[in-house]
C-alpha cells in the first residue's frame, strides 16, 4: 500500500484538514516538525514516508481565490526529485494549462487533480483525460452525498484510470477509512487503480483499505500525529502510481 502524504495550504500556511469544514482549518501542529512552512512541512513528510510524491491540496484556489503559483514552484525548486499532485480547484482543462504554464519547466513534474466539486461540466471529463494525460479524477463527497455539481458521480464510462475516493467528512476526523465508498467505486470501476482519502489512522487502517481494494491512500493527520511510524526506501513501495 502506497502512502501519499498530503499538505493543506491556506494563505501559504499548511493547515489541519478537518472534515472538509474548511472555514475551521488552522496552522497545522505537528509531532514531525514544529511549523507551518510548507517547505519544512513537506520536506519532512516525504523523509517520513520515504517517497517522492507529494498531494497538494490549495484550499486559497478551492475557495475561488488566487491559486499559490508561488509556493507551489517554491516546493518544486527545493525538492527536485518531487513529484506534486496538485488539486487546485480546477474548473477544467484550460484552468490547469494555464497555472501550469506559469511553472514553467517544472510544470512537467505537477499531475493536476480534477475534483468533482469543482468541474464545471461533464463534457470537461473527456478534455481533461484525453491521452497523453496523466491527470487524476477525484470522486469528491461528504457524508455519503457527491459534490457533484457536473455529474461525474454518474459517468464511470468517462473516469480515468486512475481515481481518488474522497471522502472529506473522514478528512482528519480520526474516524477510520470510508470503506463503502471505496467498495462502490470499485465495482462501478473495477479496472481502476483506486486511492482513498481521508480517515486512516494507523496500519491497520491501511491494511483494511487495502483489502477493500484500495492501492494508495492519502494522508496528513496520521503522520503529524505518529499513527503511522516512518517508511523506509527498503519497505515502501517503489513502482510508480
């Protein structure tokens, strides 16, 4: 199983994601690093987990205003090997070249992630996954209800290859991996390489949504809070998502 850690950034701040009730999100204390950098915060995050992949989710862009170019290319610059998954309310393909464009040539180590919040409209679907793409889809809900406001919940003919299962009401709650949904998606995309987010707590929790079909999860509270002891280059996985 696959450990994607995450970083919230707020106002250029990594913030404590809880339960996707954003307007409550605050400075993240951490028992990895005593800061809110985010470079600090991801520099630590990646030596934890032994891994080169970084989610980045920009909660200024996901709330309408301007995207953090700045501290996205700053992550970029001092982490060469770093690979960033970026969700930053993309209404659509045109919205992701033109944030990506101004990375210039770092840009070809950004994945963008679509959300179902924020697409604007189905047809973005075929846009934003035409070949060579390497974009990810973010099946987005909370407590139990798709924030779905392009219908993509409803077009599994039109997902990618690769999917996350958002579940924000599970985001830093503690409360355990949302298992049903990830069971959902799977059997509506049975072909698909799935990665979860939000609830895990420790390996056990890991160990669960990986039976339930699950080849990576996302996650930031578990490991700022030691639920999840540190990854070595050794024991974590190394082929490429």
């Amino acid at each position: 199983m696959h450990i994607i850690p995450v970083i919230d950034l707020l106002g250029g701040q990594v913030v404590r994601a809880v339960r996707g009730d954003r307007q409550h999100y605050r400075p993240i204390e951490s028992a990895l690093c005593h800061s809110a950098d985010p470079l600090t915060v991801a520099s630590r995050l990646c030596e934890h987990c032994a891994i080169d992949t970084l989610y980045v989710a920009d909660l200024d862009a996901l709330q309408g205003r301007a995207p953090q170019v700045d501290t996205v290319a700053a992550l970029l610059e001092a982490r060469p090997a770093l690979q960033l998954w970026l969700d930053a309310g993309f209404g659509g393909h045109a919205d992701a070249e033109r944030l990506l464009s101004r990375l210039g040539p770092s840009a070809t180590r950004v994945t963008p992630v679509f959300g179902s919040e924020s697409l604007r409209a189905r047809d973005e679907l075929a846009r934003c996954f035409e070949p060579p793409s390497r974009a990810l889809l973010s099946l987005d809900q909370r407590h139990g209800m798709p924030l779905d406001p392009a219908g993509v919940w409803d077009a599994p003919a039109l997902w990618p290859q690769r999917l996350i299962v958002m579940t924000l009401s599970r985001v830093g709650s503690g409360g355990g991996p949302d298992l049903d949904t990830l069971a959902a998606v799977r059997t509506r995309a049975p072909q698909a390489l799935l990665i979860g987010a939000g609830g895990v707590r420790d390996d056990g929790d890991l160990a669960a949504a990986e039976a339930a079909g699950a080849q990576a999860w996302l996650i930031a509270s578990a490991l700022h809070d030691g639920g999840l002891p540190a990854r070595t280059r050794a024991t974590a996985h190394r082929h490429t998502l």
